[in-house]
C-alpha cells in the first residue's frame, strides 16, 4: 500500500503541468486569433479611409452639383481673372465660344448659354432635356454651347466625352451627344461603337480618332475652365456671365431668359 501511494503522488504533478501546458496553448492561440482580427480590421479601416479620401472631392462635387449656386459675373474688359484667391461669387470671367465648340443656335443671339456636363451624371441628363426643349421654345433668341467636365467617380464619362468629339469631326456631335443621354446607363465601349454604325459615322475614322486620344487635351481644357470659374460640380450652367451650379428646370431657366431678353 506504501508504494502505490508512493506512485500515486508522483503522477499528480505530471498531470497538473500538462493541463497547465494545454492552458498556455489555448492562451496563446487565443492571443493570436485576436491579434490576426485587430490587423485585419486596421487594415480594412485604413483602406476605408483612402478610399473615402479618393473619392471625396468627387462626392462633394456630386452634391455640391445638385443644390449650390454661385454667381459670376462677365468682365466689361473680356479678361479672365486668373487670381486664385479671389472667391468664386466675386470672380470675372469671359467664356468664348470657338469653331471648336459645339452649339445649337444662333452666334448672334442675345442670351449664350454655355453647358458644362458629365455623360454619365443624371443631373447633367436632367439639364440636357430641359435645355432641348428650352431650344424649341427660344430657337432664334438662344445660343446654348456644350462643354466637358467628367467626374472621375464616373468612370466612362471622359471616354465618352472625347467619343462625341470625334462624332463631331464628322459633323456628328449632337446627334451623337443625344444618343448617349438617351442611354446613359448604356453607356460603354459596345454602346459607343453601335451608336458610331447606328448614326452612320466612318466608323475606321472614328476609331483612329478615339483610340489615339486626339480630343483628350480638348476635353481637359473643358474641365479645366470650369474649375477656374468656379463650376464644383456636374452639371455647371453659365448663363450671359452667371454660373448656376446644378440641374435647374425648365421654369427656372425660362425665368432667367425672360429676364435677360427684356434687359
């Protein structure tokens, strides 16, 4: 009896440091798992992050494109104020209309109407409409100009921006433009190429153009002036020196038409 007491207490403490090992297993795989998690959530916190940056002055142009106005006014002297201090509502700006713009209307009307749009942006479509239809009604009082100004959250905006120039070279351009609003959501390499047989472009000129980027310059040049006169967002209307910044209606353009045509 002495020597099986004697086994049983040598045994005890064997047991105690393998339950103790397994103790320290489970602790350090626990430790583990949960440092694995907190790097997993750091790094998915931190490309949340970049990515919210990316995107934010596109947001806030989008937003910004909706509802904000600002005024600007048309320099007596034809100058563009070049001065990046001066704030948008007090800037002097004079927009001119080239042979390389796309207009409908008359050169010489009373009112120019000058467009800055996204081909993907609904709120460039809403403008688009109201402006066709505003055309019907003033066709001899109104010159309305398109120009390009694609955000970069709209990935195939500036593509199809320089798609429509490349319509345009071939006499094309508003009937292609209208094509692409009419299927904004359509809107990709297929559409562009079927919309180029559709309304009977040259379709190996086209492509010369398009794939060589022969407007992207022009299309920058767009962009670039309307930020310089303080267009934020899509789309950015100027009417006879004064920028609205957003989609208005049809009464609301109307109004200020009857306005400047009884000035």
């Amino acid at each position: 009896m002495a020597n099986k007491k004697f086994r049983s207490r040598k045994r005890q403490p064997v047991k105690k440091s393998r339950s103790r090992k397994r103790e320290l297993v489970l602790i350090s795989d626990n430790f583990v798992s949960r440092l694995v998690i907190a790097a997993g959530v750091t790094f998915l916190a931190g490309f949340a992050a970049m990515f919210a940056i990316y995107l934010q002055n596109d947001i806030i142009d989008i937003a910004r494109g909706s509802g904000e106005r600002a005024t600007v006014q048309v320099a007596e002297n034809g100058t563009r104020n070049n001065d990046s201090s001066q704030e948008p509502l007090s800037a002097t700006v004079d927009i001119e209309i080239s042979d390389a713009d796309h207009f409908r209307g008359s050169k010489d009307a009373k009112i120019t109407v000058v467009a800055f749009a996204d081909f993907q942006c609904p709120f460039s479509l809403k403008l688009y409409n109201v402006m066709k239809r505003v055309m019907e009604d003033y066709p001899n009082e109104i010159m309305w100009a398109y120009k390009h100004f694609p955000l970069s959250s709209h990935k195939y905006a500036r593509k199809a921006a320089e798609a429509s120039e490349c319509a345009g070279e071939q006499n094309k351009f508003w009937e292609f433009t209208d094509k692409l609003f009419e299927n904004q959501a359509k809107i990709n390499d297929d559409y562009v190429y079927s919309t180029v047989k559709e309304i009977g472009l040259n379709a190996s000129r086209f492509e010369d153009c398009w794939s060589g980027g022969k407007y992207a310059d022009k299309v920058d040049d767009d962009y670039n002036l309307g930020k310089e006169i303080g267009v934020t967002g899509s789309p950015g209307i100027v009417i006879n020196g004064e920028l609205i910044n957003g989609a208005l209606s049809y009464n609301e353009i109307k109004e200020k038409i009857e306005k400047y045509l009884t000035d």
